[in-house]
C-alpha cells in the first residue's frame, strides 16, 4: 500500500510523530511519503501563519483556547473552508493514496473539506499527537480518530470510529544509566538531574524557571532545553550545575536518565516522558491542547501541573527529597504507557482501508459514507 502523512510545522511534535509512522510503513514494505501542502505553495502565507500562531498563543490566549476547544465556530469553520479552497490542489495530491494519515488538526479538517466535495472514498484518519483530540479533527469525512488511550472520550459521537492506539514516539530499547549518561555529557552523577524542556519552538518561560530552580534546597543538575530561541542567560550558581544546551536528538537519551522533568506539556514530549517513566512538573503550558494535555496527565496522577513559581519551588524540593513519591509517579505513569502505538495505527489502518477495497457497499454503510464507486476514486 501506498501511504501518505499529512503534517505541518507548528512546533516539532507533528514532524516527529509524522517521521515514526514512515518508519513503521517503510519496515512493513509499504510505501509512505510525508506531505506538507502549507508549506509547499505559498511559503511566506506558511511564514507568517506560524508567526501569527505563536503571537495569539503569548498574547490573544483566551482566543486561541476558545477556538481550539468550540466544535461550533463559525469563524473557524469559514476559515478551513477558505483554507480548503486556496490549498484545493495541493489537498487532493495529498489525497492521492490508498490510505492517507493526518498528524495535524487543521490539515485533517482541510482534507476531510476536499474529500467531501470531491465525494471520494479514500480513507483518511486522524492520529492524534496530543491527549487531547480537538474538534477539528472531528470531520464528517474522517474514517477514523487515532487517540490516546489516557484520553477521555466523551465526545465521540455514534457513527465516529475512535481507536485507543496511542501516540505514535519512538523509544529505543537501548538505554544508558543515570550515571553513563551524566558521565557522557560531563555533568555530575552524584546530583539529582532536572531536565527543563520547553519544545522544538522553545515557547517557555526558561529564565524564569532557572531563577526558581536556583533557589531550589537541594544541590542539582539542571539541564535546560532550549529549542530553537535565541536568549541568554547566567548559569553561574553556588549550588547547582546549570546546562543550556540546543534542542538535541539525544533528548531522549536525556530524559530516561533524569529523576525530573519540568516542561510545558506538549503532547509529544509528554508521551516520551511517560514511556520513560520519568516524574514530570507541568509548568505554562500552551493554551488549548497543552493544557488538555496537562488536565489529562493530572486527571491520572501521572504529572503534577505547577501553576506558579512558588508550586514550583515547592513541589519540585518535596520530589527530590521524597524518593518514595518519585516512585509512586512513576508507577501512575507505567499504567498509561503505550506501546507499539505507530504499528498499532497503521494495522488498522490497513484493515480499514482493505475494507473499503473490497466491501465498499458494506463499509459505506457502516461508516455513514460516500457514494462514489470504486472506480471513480481519483487512482
């Protein structure tokens, strides 16, 4: 089968996850292509959509969480119409595939818009990167919601197909000790390490963090992320070793070995951190999907969502000098773990699609479909 992966670049979690779901095709001898129509026809509208993103994320939050979380919007649902429309083209190449899989919200709904016009029956699903999947994604045209298995779904309507895989991070099974890695990077073995983790687009609060943590009673490593934003900061301290490095592949790496995560709650990073098995403080996370996100993770007692420098001083020393509630975190967290979770997706995804194949009259009717025969499907 022939497979395409609809992403955008806002932020690095939909490329990552993008990138693993090829890995999984490709080792099961299909064929996959990642696809990005906004970024493809024109660069500079892609440009300063992400510029505009990140200014109502830091300044308009209560717009961007409104829009986010409504199912009913009519300015939203105008734009991914207009969006549609403008990406037409670039959308249907897209489609061009016997299945098609969407790691962004928006490109779903703009692909479910140009199927259901198109009244082409290719199946296209929905993978979540969040714990939280939003009413975009929800299309009449989408065949299936790829989720989290921590999420809650009550929203799912009858005819929806949701399926609990998980989401899609790659996790070797290769991994160094706390002090093998401490060793490897020159940091000290014999301190508690703190990692701070703000995303690929590095949108947090890092200085304000730092100055919290230097403050911290008990002597750490504390090692800052610090994606792709440019800032400067002093890392001079009496009693801890303060790290900033740029946003590493060896991240994970980093993460298995840390007694403590501090980041925003990004869905990616969260799924990662969660697998590792690694106590995670939820410090400013991004209106919208990181904070469902962070209601997801507390709603399981797999994280503790922080929501002032105080919480933060204060929880993070009560973790470092309570071993005992470090590991009652990490147990919570082994109960939300996912595994497999892109081999998953793509094996019912497959089963899906060889329904439609081959019962299309049957799969039309259990999906509430569209009508188009098989031989007008656009290959």
């Amino acid at each position: 089968m022939h497979i395409h992966i609809l992403t955008a670049s806002y932020g690095s979690g939909h490329n990552q996850a993008a990138m693993q779901l090829k890995k999984t095709i490709t080792a099961h001898n299909d064929t996959a292509a990642i696809v990005k129509p906004l970024e493809t026809k024109i660069p500079s509208l892609y440009e300063m959509s992400k510029k505009v993103y990140e200014r109502m994320l830091l300044t308009c939050p209560q717009i961007w969480r409104k829009w986010m979380q409504s199912s009913h919007s009519a300015l939203l649902s105008t734009i991914v119409t207009c969006l549609s429309f403008l990406y037409q083209k670039q959308i249907e190449q897209a489609l061009q595939a016997d299945i098609v899989l969407s790691v962004h919200p928006l490109l779903t709904a703009m692909a479910g818009e140009v199927k259901q016009r198109k009244k082409w029956d290719i199946p296209l699903y929905s993978v979540s990167t969040d714990y939280w999947t939003p009413p975009l994604s929800h299309h009449s045209a989408v065949n299936g919601l790829f989720v989290s298995e921590a999420e809650e779904t009550s929203w799912k309507k009858v005819d929806q197909m949701v399926y609990p895989a998980g989401i899609p991070i790659h996790m070797s099974d290769y991994r160094l000790s706390k002090k093998e890695c401490c060793l490897k990077y020159g940091w000290s073995p014999n301190k508690p390490l703190i990692l701070i983790s703000g995303g690929g687009d590095g949108i947090f609060p890092y200085q304000e963090a730092g100055d919290i943590l230097k403050s911290l009673c008990v002597p750490a490593t504390i090692v800052m992320i610090s994606g792709r934003g440019n800032w400067v900061y002093d890392t001079a301290s009496d009693n801890h070793d303060i790290h900033i490095i740029p946003f590493t592949r060896d991240f994970k790496e980093m993460l298995r070995a840390a007694d403590l995560l501090i980041s925003k709650a990004g869905g990616m990073t969260m799924a990662e951190a969660v697998h590792s098995e690694v106590p995670i403080l939820i410090y400013a996370p991004l209106p919208g999907h990181e904070e469902h996100n962070a209601h997801c993770l507390t709603k399981h007692q797999a994280a503790v969502w922080v929501k002032s420098p105080s919480e933060l001083k204060k929880t993070t020393e009560e973790l470092l000098l309570h071993p005992l509630k470090q590991e009652q975190m990490k147990r919570r967290l082994r109960r939300i773990r996912e595994e497999n979770s892109a081999e998953v997706i793509l094996s019912i995804a497959k089963n899906d699609a060889l329904q439609t194949m081959f019962q299309p009259h049957v799969y039309r009717q259990q999906h509430n479909g569209y009508h188009k025969q098989e031989s007008e499907r656009p290959f």
